[in-house]
C-alpha cells in the first residue's frame, strides 16, 4: 500500500483559495448584480474549490479520496436544510394562498403602529424564534408578513428584513429549544442552561442596543399617511377571505414546534394545513393559481382544485389583487424559488468541504492562535475563526463545530471555563452565518425574504453587534474565570 506523505499546508497557501474566492464573487457581483446567486456565484465557489484542490494534490499530496469524502460529507451535512428549504418554499406559496399572510398583514396593520414598526419586529421575532427554537421558521412565517406589512407602512424592506433577523436570531439564540445552542453546548461540554445563562452577559445589550436603533430609526420614520395603510388592507380584504379562523393555520405550526416535532415534519404538516384551509377559505384563489397569468379562470372543481394547490407548492403563483403595486407583494416562488438557493448550498458545500479536508482551515486557525495567550486575544481569536469558518464553509453548524472543537485545547491549556468558548462561538458563527451571502443561512434568509444578503447586513444590527460585544466583555474581564486547580485536575 502506497504511504500517505500528505504535508500540512502552509497558512499562505491556504489563503490563496479564499483570495480567488473573494475575487471572482466580486467580479460577479459588479457584473452579475442581483443575478449573482441565480448561477454565477455558483460557479465561482466551483472554481474555488478547484484551486483548493488543485494545490492541494499537486503541491501537498492529498489524496483524491481524501477531498472527495471531505465534500461528500460535508453536502450529506447541509442535505436536510436543502429538503428545509424545499418545504419552506412550499410553505410561502400554500400560505399565501391559503390566505394567511395576507389575514397576518392586515391584523398587523391594524395592531401595529408605524412610529415603532421596527421595533416591534424585533420584539414580536424575538418573543417567536424564543418559543418555537427556530430562527428559520420565524422568518419563513411571521418575517415574511411583516416584510409586506413594512412596505405598505413605506419602509424599506432592508430594514424591516434586518429587524426580522436581528429578532429571529436573539430568539434562536437564547432558546432552549434551538439546535445550535445545543450542539454548542454540547460540543464544548457545557450544560445547556449553564451556557445560556453565561450568554445572556453578552446577548441581552446587543439586543437592547439593537432594539433602541430600531427604536429610533421608527420614530424618526416619515410614516406614509394613514389612507396608504388602509389600500393596502382594503386591497388584501378585497382579493382575499381575511378571517381569525385562518390563524389556526400558524398557531397549530407553533404547537408542533414547542413539541419538537422534526422540523422537516411539522413543515410538511404546516404546507398541508394550509393547502385544507385554501379549499375552504380562498377557492377563487386556487382557481386563479390552477391557470397562466392572463387566461380565463375555469370554474372550481376537483381538477382545478388540486392542479392549483400543487402549483402553490412547486411552482411561482402570480394573484392578480386588483392593484398592480400589491401584485407583486402577494406572489411567490414556491419550490422552483428555492432550487437556486440549493444549487449554492451544494457549491458552498463542496467548497467547505475541500477547504477543510485540505487541511488548510486547520492550517489558518493554528497560524491565528498560535500567539495567543492573552484572555481578549483568546476571544478574539475564536470570534475571528467563528466568522472566517462561516465564509470558509458555507455552514453554520459545521462552523460551531469546527470553532469549538480547535480551541477546546487551547482554553484548557490557559485555564479558561468551556462555558466562555461555547459562548464566543455562539456570538460568532450562530449570528454571522445569515450575514455571508454564500451561507446556507444567508442565502436562505435573502432568498425567503426577497431581499438580497448584501442589503439587508447593515441593519442586522443585533448580528454585528454580538460579535463585537463578546470581545468588548473579554477585554474588561466581567465575568470571565479560570478554573481552578481542582477543577483543571
């Protein structure tokens, strides 16, 4: 058997697939624009990954076999968030046209002041991701009412998308019920209550923070006049049956959630509900999505009934409102919206997976902590891997794991408890990974929201903030302990 005399790669070498990265997502951006996620920047990460390898075999000796197992492991990683996402597809078109949405923007506009829109977003998120544990589930529901009820309101759906997020994942964050506080805990070795406690130090005034730059940008908002509000609900009553009883729809989800249904289940279970609910509520509805745009809408029977609600599932719905500015505000993308979202998550995969199976993520991390001693330095360090593990991977959850696992040795070594690292990583790789536009996070949340990740960053205010705020707490020393001799022993 031939011997392996794979080499560590050096740290400047493993740089040079992440520069070619870098460089041809910003030609595709400046050439490509809002098209850049429809195939480009695919392209781009396929490329990457071929430098990747390319140096990797012909300068290090890596074994073909070895990359390959590194990117067949890391798509099965991302495998159920792609049939996720599928479902999250399914579930903006059925509830769309099941009504909901609509029913929850226009009960919105009416409880809902625009003199602190943004803030209640992020409260009204938080309080959701909180109880449900999901961050992409608050967003696929509850964030895409409040992106229409925001334009309606006159504001841009940047923000709103940045409130929604900021919410989502504070909530996602803290809850006992989400799976990146628990593979972080669990990962470090901490227990889960202990590690959210200790969170809170560093979560709770970003949030605050946040909350009062939502706060203020609200009040200071130049509300369009109440008659702009009015068209928009009268527009929504008019097209759609608005009635509380459709509610059950996204009430009945929330109560699946808490019982930790699988994720995959009680989407599928939340796409049925609804599909039942637009039979009963909206079957004009059904009858219009059931025909090509501009083509005589047949009357409702069994035929037109289920070639309508499979169409709300896969495929783009357009609802003619009446109003030419609400029209597109009520359309969806269904499955096919998601495909594209997909094709990214595979690339970014694919990516991921020979960057770290190279060993060249190793090979920057131990360049990056090899200095390391101080307490603000070992923070830093770990946020720093946390956010660079996101661009490097494409994935959050394998940035947790990877960011925990590097360091664990090292915050031994100097003493450190395991509830500061599990905490640095959630401050860092949980919140940054919807801010990366090739993150399986960040093209979900831009694809979900129709905004794109680029313009939606600057006010996810929440997300920035935690990263800086874990290193700010490091540098002052609150709250931060080394273990003691028998507790090291």
């Amino acid at each position: 058997m031939e011997e392996n005399t794979q080499k560590q790669p050096h740290w400047i070498m493993a740089f040079v697939p992440l520069g070619v990265l870098v460089a041809i997502i910003a030609l595709v951006v400046h050439y490509f624009g809002s098209d850049a996620l429809s195939g480009a920047s695919q392209v781009g990460l396929i490329l990457a990954s071929g430098v990747c390898v390319s140096i990797s075999m012909a300068v290090y000796r890596c074994p073909w076999e070895v990359l390959e197992e590194a990117i067949s492991s890391n798509i099965k990683n991302v495998a159920s968030a792609m049939l996720i996402l599928l479902l999250i597809g399914a579930i903006g078109g059925t509830w769309m046209v099941s009504g909901v949405i609509p029913t929850l923007m226009c009960y919105g506009m009416e409880l809902i002041s625009p003199r602190i829109f943004l803030f209640a977003v992020a409260l009204i998120c938080a309080l959701v991701s909180i109880f449900t544990g999901s961050s992409w589930t608050t967003i696929a529901t509850i964030g895409v009412a409040m992106v229409g009820i925001g334009e309606a309101m006159g504001y841009s759906p940047a923000w709103t998308a940045g409130a929604i997020i900021s919410g989502a994942y504070f909530g996602d964050k803290v809850s006992p019920l989400s799976d990146t506080t628990v593979l972080a805990s669990s990962t470090v070795g901490v227990p889960l209550f202990r590690h959210i406690r200790y969170m809170m130090i560093t979560t709770v005034p970003s949030f605050v923070l946040a909350c009062l730059v939502f706060f203020i940008v609200s009040i200071c908002h130049q509300a369009p006049a109440e008659t702009q509000i009015d068209r928009a609900a009268d527009t929504l009553s008019s097209c759609f049956n608005i009635s509380p009883w459709l509610l059950l729809v996204p009430l009945l989800t929330a109560v699946l959630i808490v019982k930790k249904v699988p994720a995959m289940i009680t989407l599928l279970c939340a796409s049925l509900m609804a599909s039942f609910a637009a039979i009963v509520a909206q079957p004009d509805i059904v009858a219009m999505v059931s025909v090509k745009t501009g083509a005589a809408v047949p009357d409702m029977s069994f035929g037109t009934g289920l070639r309508g609600l499979f169409i709300s599932w896969f495929d783009a719905t357009a609802i003619d409102t009446g109003d030419e500015m609400f029209n597109s505000l009520v359309a969806t993308r269904g499955m096919n919206g998601m495909l594209s979202t997909i094709f990214l998550i595979v690339c970014a995969a694919a990516f991921g997976g020979v960057f770290a199976g190279s060993g060249m993520l190793q090979s920057i991390t131990n360049m990056l902590i090899r200095k390391v001693s101080s307490r603000t330095g070992v923070v830093a360090s770990t946020v720093g891997t946390g956010i660079f593990a996101n661009c490097a991977t494409g994935d959050q959850y394998l940035s947790i794991i990877l960011t925990c696992s590097l360091y664990t040795k090292l915050y031994e070594k100097l003493g450190y408890e395991g509830r500061l690292l599990s905490r640095s990583a959630e401050d860092s790789a949980t919140v940054t990974s919807v801010l990366v536009p090739w993150n399986s996070c960040g093209m979900t949340q831009s694809t979900v929201l129709h905004v794109p990740t680029i313009d939606y960053l600057p006010y996810c205010i929440f997300n920035l903030l935690s990263p800086l705020m874990s290193i700010l707490t490091a540098a002052v020393g609150y709250k931060i302990f080394k273990k003691t001799g028998q507790e090291q022993a």
